[in-house]
C-alpha cells in the first residue's frame, strides 16, 4: 500500500535527483583492471576517451564531491553512459586510446600529437640487402614495411641494438650503403655482415632479415625459448654476466612484444566473445586489422532461453555479416572462444561473400589466444554492467508498480510537457520509457498550433488529442501509465481528453513541483481520485518518475529552442517585398545580425551593396512594426 497525506507542508529533506546515469552502482561493478574508458552524453557522442591502469579508480576519480577542474566538471555534467574496454597492460591501454582518440575525436580530449609521434622500426625496400632503422614518423615515401607503433622510443632503440646482435643486420642509411668500399666499424665490432662489400650471400642475409622481422611480427617466440636456455647454461657455468645479459635481452625483447597484442606486425581477425546471465546476453566483436586492435563493439540481441551459446553466436554471425543493409568487411580468420553451430556452413558462405578463404577459429595459440581472452574478459565485464544498469531500472519499475497499486509492473511509460518563450514557439514534448530505462526512438515533438499564445492548457488538450487519437484508431502503441507534467490544472485538462477518447483504463499521474520547487519535493496527483500526495525523497520509485520528467522536460526545451532558433534563422526578412535571399544574405553579413540590423538607421542600410534609399525605408519599416 502507498502511503498519502494531504498537501504537504514544507519541510527540509535530503535532496535526491533523478540520474539517468547510476554513477554508484557503475562503479561498484567496475573491473579493477587496466583499459580504456569512453565518456558519452545523451545523444550518444563520445565525450572522452580515457586510458587507466585502474579502471575502477580512474573513474571514480571523475565523480568525487570536490577538487574537479572546471573542465572537468563540465565534462562530468554531461555524462550519460561510460564504456570500458579492459586491455592486458596499462602500454595496451595507451596505444587503443590513442587509436580511438585519433577516429573518435572527442571533444574532451586534447590531441597533443598524431601518429607521427611514435616510433618506428623501418625496413628498407633494398632487394637484396634491406637494412631495419628506428624512424619517428610513418611516411609512404620509399615503401617499404613498418613495424609498430611502439610504446617508447627506447624500448625500440634497445631492441633493434639487441637485434644487430642477434641477428647482425644493418642500420646504415641507402647512401652511406652505396658508397662503402670496405666494412664499418658495425662489422668490426660484430654488428653487422658487411654486406656493403659482400661480405654475406643475399639469401644468407634475407634470411636473417626474415627471422628478426618474424620476431617483431609475434611469430618467432622461439627467440625468446632459445635466449632463455642460454641464460640458464651460463649460469650453470657459473659465467654470471653473460646471464645477466642474456637476462637483459630477454627483458628488451619482451618490452617490444608487450605492445603486439594492440598493435602487432599484421594479422587481420574479428574476434567474437559471448556472456549470458539472467536471460541476457552479451556479444562482443574486437576488429584486429594489421595487428592493431582498432576498437571493440557490444551487441545485446534478443535470444531464446533455450538457446546453447554455440546457437546464439551462429545466429549472431548470420546477421553480423549478411543481415545488414551495407556489406562488412570480412577478415580471414575470425575467432570465437567455443564451437559455433553450423561453423562449416558459415565459413563457405563467409569464404564466397569475400572471395578469398575465410576461417572461423576456437583453437588459436599465442597473441591471437590474447586476443580470445582479451574479447571474453570484455564480454563478461561488460554484461556485469549491463545488468547492473537493468538491475536498477527494474528495482525503480517494481517500487513504481507497489507505490501506485499497479495490477501489473508497467512495460511503457509516456510523459508530456509543454515549452514556449512567452507564449510563442509553443512545442510539446512525448519521451517514452520501458523496462530498460528512455527509448528514445519513439520519442515525439509536436508543434503547437492555433492556441491562444501562452495558454499551456490548451496545448495540453492538443497534443494529448492528436497522440491518442492514433492509439484509438489502432496506429500507435498503448501505454501503461502516463505521466503529466504540471499540477491539478494540466492533469484536469488530460483526463477530460482521455474520457472523451475513451481511455478510461490507462493511469493518469501528474508531477507537480510542489510549494519548495525542489528536487525530492515532488507532488503527485492521482487523476483517478483527485489525491495529491508525496513520497520520501530516497524512494526508488520516485527516482524513476523524476527521471521521466526530467527527460520530458529537457526534450521539450531542446525542441522548443531548436524551433525558436529556425524562426530567428529565417528572419522577419523574409517577408519583406523587394528582399530576396543575396539581399537577406547581404544584409546579415553587414550588420553581423538581425539584432545589430534592427538597430541600424535608415542611412545605414542604404550603404548596403544593392538597397536604395527606398528599399531602406520599406525594410526599416518592416523591422520596426511600422
């Protein structure tokens, strides 16, 4: 039973806000992991894009009651939804928001530099004897292959010094290359083979050069096995520091690999990782091109409890790649964590769409095994989220059913409010919320036609008559419960249309702000008995009803300027005899305005290229009513 009282007298409470974003149970389920953070408003554009080492504390950082730059208040403002993407170090972090800074752009984030601020190892397009260098900067000048983004330019200046070693390859520029006629000091000093002087066969040397570009392309972790048992017989023959730098090789060759799970030499993979709990389930696709982890994408699809995960991602897969209305690209391999249903089958359909072989994997080793488990980690973490956020939504829905004695918990919710500036521009707002919270596709705005400017009764009644007149005529969708933003008046006004309609089944409820106007404070009225009542400020159900009224209400707003601004846009000009578009146009670009035009005399208009003295007139004439 909910509880009532009669017109409440005022009186202090905590002050409690409808937040379509629950910032407190995001962060209790947050991983503590490293990865990247994506800010969005409510439109659903990126805001910011954030690396962490700590998810979960990087993010709760935005969200403390003080000591926020005013940047950053402002972006937090804003916020509506965060995504994260977990990565498997704080280097991989950097390097996928760098990436996704570069395609998102968002507006929060300062961009320092482009790609040309990271290191490369570069080798040469020489035929027989190409030479691999440190460059800062990708060019497509001189061909070539690139290897990286790398994290720090040291990392890959040890590295290629590690790889001489190893390997004895060449770092000299083509130039000095040329014009050699006896080895270098790189070649006394065991770096290199001299093969400015042919010193090495070509196919000696290519196929050193083939084994170090394995190495940097993921491929050869047989490097690393045989550094390793070197390091461990040295130190058997007790020869101590040529352990220790074998042990510093390992760690200068393992700094370089540490970024090939984000940005690798090559390989071009989807990869498709599934989580399901609670009737929910959750698919993420990682896009790996060239070895890069471009970005990640979630899908929550609609699925049948009795489903295996092996159905849902051969279902999935159908769609992904042949449901939609443009073509997506197919990689060669796209990896999955478990068999998917009819894998054969999807693998000719996929191999003929692309024209070339195209597998479907489980059983993958190495950096591509990371991927899978970067992709699954993601898919878990992200349907924690997930339901977390609907956990709350449903919370608010069945506290919302008990406090107004709902036969049944309510799948659609509309609510109503009306906008103008002093009666003109009059616009009028439908949001729409169902057990997952806004769902803004079936938001409406409606423009307020032939009522007395400023009579927000009367446009109450039309709105409410236009939009259910189609739900009695069987075109639009009936709902649940209807809320009416404004006091006793404004709700008086729906139930007269709703009778008449005949829609005497559907609840009607008005928000009214109450005697204090503030938040918590809200008044609710019943249609159905004229009861007015209120319910603690911390009430779930209250939180949601503010939600939707606040949504209602900035919707309305949002409408009711963009209406006003396309009024002030075409201008009182247009109405004027003898002022055609060149002259509007010509008119604005002088005066900087129609405010600044409005103020100019009759002489200063006639300075304008094309306005005589008479048009000058009829056009001061016009502005000023007269």
């Amino acid at each position: 039973m909910r509880t009532r009282s009669e017109e409440p007298a005022d009186e202090s409470t905590d002050k409690s806000s409808g937040e379509s974003f629950d910032v407190k149970h995001f962060l209790k389920r947050l991983t503590e992991r490293p990865g990247v953070y994506r800010m969005y408003d409510a439109s659903g554009g990126v805001l910011y894009v954030g690396k962490a080492r700590n998810l979960k504390k990087r993010v709760s950082s935005y969200f403390r009651k003080s000591g926020l730059a005013p940047k950053t208040e402002a972006l937090v403002s804003r916020i509506e939804s965060i995504e994260v993407t977990i990565t498997g170090s704080e280097t991989e972090a950097l390097l996928l928001e760098q990436n996704l800074i570069k395609s998102l752009r968002p507006p929060y984030n300062i961009l320092l530099r482009d790609d040309k601020s990271y290191p490369y190892i570069y080798r040469s397009a020489h035929d027989d004897y190409p030479s691999l260098t440190f460059r800062r900067g990708r060019t497509k000048k001189g061909g070539g292959t690139w290897y990286g983004p790398f994290p720090s330019s040291g990392a890959v200046k040890e590295s290629l010094n590690i790889l001489q070693k190893i390997f004895r390859i060449r770092d000299c520029s083509e130039s000095f290359f040329r014009n050699r006629t006896r080895p270098c000091l790189q070649y006394q000093i065991n770096r290199c083979t001299a093969p400015c002087v042919g010193f090495i066969a070509p196919e000696d040397y290519l196929a050193d050069v083939r084994r170090a570009t394995m190495f940097l392309e993921g491929k050869n972790p047989a490097i690393l096995q045989d550094l390793m048992a070197a390091m461990e017989e040295a130190s058997k023959s007790l020869e101590f520091e040529k352990a220790a730098a074998y042990r510093d090789q390992l760690n200068y060759l393992r700094h370089v690999q540490e970024q090939q799970s984000v940005d690798g030499g090559g390989g071009d993979a989807d990869v498709v990782a599934i989580a399901q709990d609670a009737g929910v389930v959750c698919i993420v696709v990682i896009i790996v091109r060239g070895g890069r982890v471009l970005g990640t994408k979630d899908y929550f699809p609609r699925y049948s409890i009795e489903q295996s995960e092996g159905e849902l991602l051969s279902a999935f897969l159908g769609q992904y790649y042949f449901g939609g209305s443009t073509r997506r690209e197919i990689p060669p391999d796209i990896l999955v964590p478990l068999d998917v249903d009819g894998q054969e089958l999807l693998s000719q359909a996929l191999t003929e769409t692309a024209g070339r072989d195209t597998r479907i994997r489980k059983n993958v080793r190495g950096e591509r095994r990371r991927w899978v488990e970067l992709a699954m980690t993601n898919a878990r973490q992200t349907l924690l989220t997930h339901l977390a956020s609907k956990e709350t939504v449903y919370r608010r829905l069945l506290a919302l059913r008990d406090l107004l004695e709902l036969p049944e918990t309510p799948s659609r919710m509309e609510c109503f409010d009306i906008s103008h500036s002093q009666g003109e521009n009059t616009v009028a707002s439908c949001v729409v919320f169902d057990e997952n919270g806004p769902l803004k596709s079936d938001y409406r705005l409606y423009n307020i036609e032939g009522v007395t400017p400023g009579d927000d009764y009367a446009a109450m009644q039309q709105v409410l008559t236009r939009r259910y007149k189609r739900v009695v005529a069987g075109e639009g969708k009936r709902p649940d419960l209807v809320f009416i933003d404004g006091g006793k008046g404004q709700l008086g006004i729906a139930k007269a249309v709703f009778d008449e309609l005949g829609l005497l089944d559907i609840p009607l409820i008005g928000v009214a702000k109450g005697i204090t106007r503030r938040a918590g404070m809200e008044q609710l009225i019943d249609a159905m008995t004229d009861t007015v009542f209120r319910v603690p400020a911390d009430s779930p159900a209250l939180h949601l009803i503010q939600h939707i009224r606040d949504e209602s209400h900035r919707f309305a707003i949002t409408g009711h300027r963009a209406r006003r601004d396309k009024k002030r846009r075409s201008s009182t000009l247009e109405g004027i005899e003898g002022v055609g578009p060149k002259r509007r146009r010509d008119l604005i670009r002088y005066f900087g305005g129609i405010q600044d035009l409005k103020k100019a005399s009759i002489e200063e208009m006639s300075k304008v290229q094309g306005i005589s003295r008479n048009l000058a007139e009829t056009i001061y004439a016009a502005l000023h009513g007269e």
